[in-house]
C-alpha cells in the first residue's frame, strides 16, 4: 500500500496528492535509536565553556610572599596555590575536554526517518507546493503560516520548522523575527530540528529532492 500526502497551496488548499517512500516515512519507531542519536548529535554540538586556570597559569605569585622562617606564619612558596584566594584551581573544568560520540551514518539516517514518519503518522507534516513572497515582509509569512496552523495543524501554538529545497533570501529575512519557527535548508536537515519543533512544513521540491537522495 502505497503512502499518500496531500499537497496544499499558500492558502492552505489542497491542490495534488504526493506519493511518500515507506522507507522514509513508514519507519517504524525504535526509541533506543531515537535517544541514543539526539543524545549523540547534543554532545558533538556542545561548546566548552567553562575552564579554570591552574597554579602554573594564573598571574603573579612570582615572589615568596615572605621570608620562611621567623614571622610565625605558616610557610608558603606562592600566592598562586590553590588554598589562596585568587590562586590556581584544583581539579577545575578545562576547556580540552572532549564530548563528541560517535554514530555511523545508517544510525543517523534510520533516525531521522523514525522522526519523520512520526511526523507523517501523527498529521504534523505539511507539504506545500511552494513559498513564494512578493515583498521583505515578516507579517506576509506569518499570515500563510498562521493559516496553516488553523486549517492542517488544528493549532493556536506555534513551534513550527519549514525545510525548503533551496536558499531563498527573501524568505529568511522575513522569517527569521518568528518566535518558535525555524526555516533550513534541505542540504541542513538533521534531527534535533524535526524532533525540537511539534509541526514541520516541507515545499514539495525538498520533499522530492529528499526522497531521492535516499533512494537511488
């Protein structure tokens, strides 16, 4: 049996059907993988931010603070130890750590299309044939997007990613002041994006051009 989808127009009108690949959007859901694949992409996209010096690293402490015997005083060889204030830190964060986990590629792609036939079988993915704007006008994509909420998503919330099949100027400056909307490029589709927003909208053309990247 084959998967259809309709395909609908800027106004939310239903114009032709589009057959989809089972490969890619019948997957059926593996949460091990799922989890297992956001967890990987997170950890190889996290910046290290935190890093503290250690005593050979912080400034000054070039002289004995005082001499080493007869003051009554403790003996000490640098104000950079880490029992001073403003001293060097033991066992501190440091900004070499490493995070990246590996996942090979079939892992990667499997779980993408799980997240993409999750999309399909709950009726959060729309197709439109295309986006075209007449004009730099953030209220002019609302307006579509706000109508695609209402008549297909059945939703007053937005958290909506667009893919589309190629770069389009006028539409990322329009788009980009949106709260919870997201638009990328097909060439940057990953899963983060399809499983951090609750509805996804694809042109036609990426969706084509998608499916057979994933089938020749």
């Amino acid at each position: 049996m084959s998967l259809k989808i309709k395909i609908y127009n800027q106004t939310a009108e239903e114009v032709n059907d589009l057959e989809l690949a089972e490969n890619i959007f019948a997957v059926p859901v593996n949460t091990e993988l799922l989890h297992q694949a956001i967890v990987a992409q997170n950890n190889n996209s996290r910046q290290v931010l935190a890093h503290t010096k250690t005593r050979s690293e912080v400034a000054g402490g070039g002289k004995k603070p005082w001499k080493q015997k007869g003051t009554g005083r403790a003996r000490v060889g640098s104000s950079r130890s880490p029992i001073w204030i403003g001293g060097g830190v033991t066992f501190g964060p440091r900004k070499d750590r490493n995070f990246k986990q590996k996942i090979n590629q079939k892992m990667k792609q499997r779980a993408m299309f799980i997240a993409l036939s999750d999309r399909f079988e709950s009726k959060t993915l729309a197709v439109i044939n295309e986006i075209k704007l007449s004009e730099y006008k953030t209220k002019a994509i609302s307006n579509i997007l706000t109508t695609f909420e209402k008549k297909i998503f059945s939703t007053d919330r937005r958290s909506l990613l667009i893919i589309s099949d190629g770069k389009d100027e006028m539409l990322k400056y329009s788009i980009r002041n949106l709260q919870n909307t997201k638009l990328i490029n097909l060439d940057n589709i990953n899963l983060l994006d399809i499983v951090n927003h609750r509805n996804l909208i694809m042109t036609e053309q990426a969706i084509n051009a998608f499916s057979k990247r994933y089938n020749q």
